[in-house]
C-alpha cells in the first residue's frame, strides 16, 4: 500500500514542494506559448510562400497572390498602364491580381476574330472563381506544410507538432473564411484607377453599362477584361473611347486661380473622356485684375462649350474676359440650355480678391453669410420661373445652395478647395437635391504650394441619362503642381426609386 501511495503523489503532484508545481506551469505554459508562435509565424511564412497562384483569366497569363492585410481589398496590377483598386472585401487578407503576358495564340484569335473578345469575357468570371479556389487551397496546404516543418524541427515531438499543424489550420482557413464572409461583389461598380490619366477612360470603362446593370457581377467584370483585352491587342494606339448613346458627359472644375497646369489637365479629359461641356464654378483667377484676364483664353482651345460663373476672386473685368471667348457661356442670375442639359448659374456676390483662397476657419459672419444666402435665394427664384425645368444649378459658395433645395436635382459649386458629397435637407413633396462641391482644379495656385504638400488638383467628369438625370461621376485628383499621377475614383448614383440616395462621400485621395 506504501508504494501504491507513492506513486499516486508522485502521478498528481502531492507532497511536491510550491517551487516545483510552478516550474511545471510555467514549463506547460512555454510549451503552448511557443506552440501558438510557430503556428503564426508558419502560417505567415507559408502564406507570404506559397500564397500565389498562376491561371489564365480570358486570353491573360495572370498571377494572383495573397497577403495579410488588416484593410482587405483586391489590387488587379495591368502593367503599364496602372492599377484598378476595389473595396472588395475586409481583411485580414489582400488579393493581388497581376495581368502579365498574353497567349500568343490567343491573342491571334482576339485579333482575326473580334467576336473572340466577347468569348473571353463571358469566361472571365469562371477563370478569377477558379484562380481563387486554388489560390485558396494552396495558401492553407503552404501555411501548414510550412508550420510542420517548423514545429518538427523545433520540438521533435509528433504531439506537438500536430497541434502546431492543426492551429495554423484553423488560423489560416479562419481568415480566409472572414474574408469570404466579407465579400462586396457591387464593389467592381465603383473602382479606384491608380495610373497615368491617358489610360483611366479605357481602363475604368463607360459608366452608363456600368450603372445601367451595377447589380451583376458577372457582367461587370466581363466588361472589365474586355475593356482590357481590347487594350491589350490595340498594336499602335488606345482603343477608341466610344460614347455611349444618349449619355451626356459635363466636366466640372473650380477655383483654378491661374494655375496654367490646370488647362492642360482639362484639356486631356476633354480630349480622353469625350466631354460634351465643361462648368467651371468659380475664381478662375486671384485678384481680377485686367492682367490676369488674358489668363482665359485657354478657355476658347477647348472647342467645347464653357459655362461660367463667377467666383469671389473674380471681378467683372475677368467674367468679361470669359464672355469673349467664342465658346463660353457667364450665367449671373441666368439660364442657358447645353448639350441638353438646362443650367441656371449666379456669380458669388462678394469681390474679395485679398482674401485666402479658402474659407476661414471660423466660417462667414452674419452679413456675409446672410449676403451669400440671398444670392441663393435669388437663383432659387430664377430656377423656380425657368419655362424649361432646370438640371443643374451653378453657385460659386456651398453655403449659397440650401435655398435650391428641392428646385432642380443637382446643385454644384466650389470655392472651399475640398471635395464634397451631400444631400440638401429635402422639402416635403420636393425632389430631392444633390450637392457636389469641387476641390481646386488649379491646386490652390501659387498657396496650393505653401504646405508641406502640394494641394491636388481636382476635377469630375458627370454622366447624364437621356432624361437629363446624373447617373455616375468619376472624380479625378492629381497629385498635385508637378506630379504626373492621378487617381480616379467612380461613383455610382442608385436609382432613387429603389432606395437610399446618398453616394458615398469619395475617399480622401493621396
């Protein structure tokens, strides 16, 4: 019985001194401590090793590829000509997907054959589905092949090493499963273009197909690889940009405050984006002055027409200058009808050309603010008497809108240097009233460069319906005075009929 008793103490830990029980908690607690850092730092490994895959998406040698991200999201890389970014799902995994070479055969039968094209992109969505699923195996079958390995060499223990192995399994099919879990499929909707401005019109692709059926995934990402296809196999130039029937595009830019860099970006996205008419709400110039008006007549190289209003830099000398120009339209208190489009405008009511180009931090005082209102007013009026229903309504100063709420569907604006997205407070039995105000086309101008950064230069193409109605707009921001690389990002408008109304205030851009 003696040593039957004695065994048991020494099975249970009876009769051992304190010191040594801790020893062995601390003993079982390393163990697992060093358990679970294997099993990550295998699982990161295995990830960042083998976490890649090689497939075909339509007539593309692609490579897709994950990586441990907190953000998520999918990068589809089309060397040279940029990069399409899109919301598509929450991390903690990213998916990069590369367009690299062509098959040449292939590409022979995009060519001899145009309707091949469309072939390939009705297989576009079964090829990404596969690349995934196999991405997918693979990344798990590398995160815990790379963990045994590990854990084998580590404790050389088969106990051990299975846990390993099993935990870096559930740890790496869990994100992966969040990730899935996550997925946003609408996201190819609204994609981000990171690359040169030449190519974002290809690239991106025609808002009216992509607003007309934004539901379907399938189909967006069809279009998708077709736009790209056809790129791709164009030898000497881009593909040419064609309209879709029945939309209206409407440039709208602001505060260029003689930034000449300014022209030349608009006139690149008048050019690649078959822009119908351009708007520009506001302080073309700085101090008004009649040197600065010869500053205008870039206006009349854009042969396209040029609606204007003034701005609280601009005095009367300078919306003389515009009027001059043979394509450009000033509104004060006035309608015009363009490219179908009816717009009614008015100038700012202030002349204050020794002010900042931004607003000041404590906002307006009672008489400006009331000053600013009335001129708001006073265009509502005028909107309200048009004979024709008025589209857009044109008002240099944000804070000039709430009284438009509910006379047209669209107000735009300026003169706060800062992109924005709203709805004005909506009337009872009134239409609802979107407000978009611009950044600074011309980068603030010279105080554009007064920060330790250069301020973007800003700028939105607006797609219209055959009723005259915004369906989509892609808001384009240069890095700023001397960088060459812009971002796009696409909006689209939902039908107000089938719900909520209120797009998605663009992402602040870099």
């Amino acid at each position: 019985m003696d040593g039957h008793d004695e065994n048991t103490r020494q099975r249970t830990g009876e009769g051992r001194p304190p010191g040594r029980k801790w020893v062995g908690t601390l003993r079982r607690l390393g163990v697992v401590l060093a358990i679970l850092a294997i099993s990550l730092t295998g699982a990161l490994l295995g990830v960042l090793a083998g976490g890649q895959v090689d497939t075909d998406i339509g007539p593309f040698r692609a490579r897709m590829a994950l990586t441990p991200a907190l953000s998520g999201g999918t990068t589809v890389d089309i060397p040279p000509l940029g990069a399409l970014l899109l919301d598509s799902h929450d991390g903690p995994a990213h998916l990069d997907v590369e367009l690299g070479a062509l098959d040449q055969g292939r590409v022979e039968a995009l060519i001899d054959d145009p309707a091949s094209i469309n072939r390939a992109s009705q297989s576009a969505v079964e090829d990404v589905r596969n690349g995934v699923f196999r991405l997918g195996l693979r990344t798990v079958g590398a995160a815990v092949l790379v963990t045994l390995i590990l854990a084998g060499l580590a404790f050389r223990d088969a106990r051990r090493t299975a846990w390993a192995g099993g935990l870096a399994l559930v740890v790496t099919a869990g994100s992966l499963g969040v990730a899935a879990s996550t997925l946003r499929p609408q996201s190819i909707e609204e994609p981000r273009y990171e690359g040169l401005l030449v190519n974002a019109p290809a690239i991106v692709g025609d808002a009216r197909r992509i607003a007309n059926d934004y539901t379907k995934y399938a189909e967006q990402l069809q279009r998708l690889v077709g736009n790209v296809s056809q790129l791709y196999t164009t030898v000497s130039a881009l593909p040419v940009y064609e309209p879709a029937p029945n939309t209206t595009r409407v440039l709208h830019v602001s505060d260029m405050h003689l930034n000449p860099t300014g022209w030349q970006l608009i006139r690149t996205v008048v050019e690649q984006f078959d822009i119908d008419v351009v708007i520009d709400t506001g302080d073309i110039t700085d101090w008004g002055s009649e040197p600065e008006a010869n500053y205008v007549g870039s206006i009349g190289l854009l042969k396209k027409p040029y609606v204007y209003i003034r701005g609280n830099h601009d005095s009367g000398r300078t919306a003389a200058a515009v009027a001059r120009q043979p394509n450009a339209i000033v509104l004060d208190n006035t309608t015009t009808t363009v490219a179908g489009l009816t717009i009614a405008g008015i100038g700012d009511p202030r002349f204050t050309p020794d002010k900042s180009t931004a607003p000041a931090a404590g906002g307006l005082d009672r008489p400006t603010a009331d000053q600013v209102i009335t001129t708001g007013e006073k265009l509502a009026t005028t909107v309200r008497e048009s004979p024709t229903p008025v589209n857009i309504a044109l008002v240099h100063d944000p804070a000039s809108a709430g009284p438009l709420s509910g006379t047209c569907p669209l107000v735009l604006s300026g003169h706060t240097h800062n992109r924005q997205v709203s709805k004005l407070p909506q009337q009872d039995g009134k239409m609802p009233t979107q407000l978009l105000v611009q950044g600074s086309t011309g980068g603030a101008g010279l105080r554009g460069l007064e920060g330790e950064e250069p301020t973007p230069l800003s700028m939105s193409v607006l797609y219209f319906d055959e009723n005259k109605l915004l369906q989509a707009y892609d808001d384009i921001t240069v890095g700023g005075t001397g960088q060459a690389q812009v971002n796009l990002e696409r909006r689209v408008v939902p039908d107000p009929k089938a719900g909520a109304n209120v797009p998605v205030t663009p992402t602040p851009t870099r």
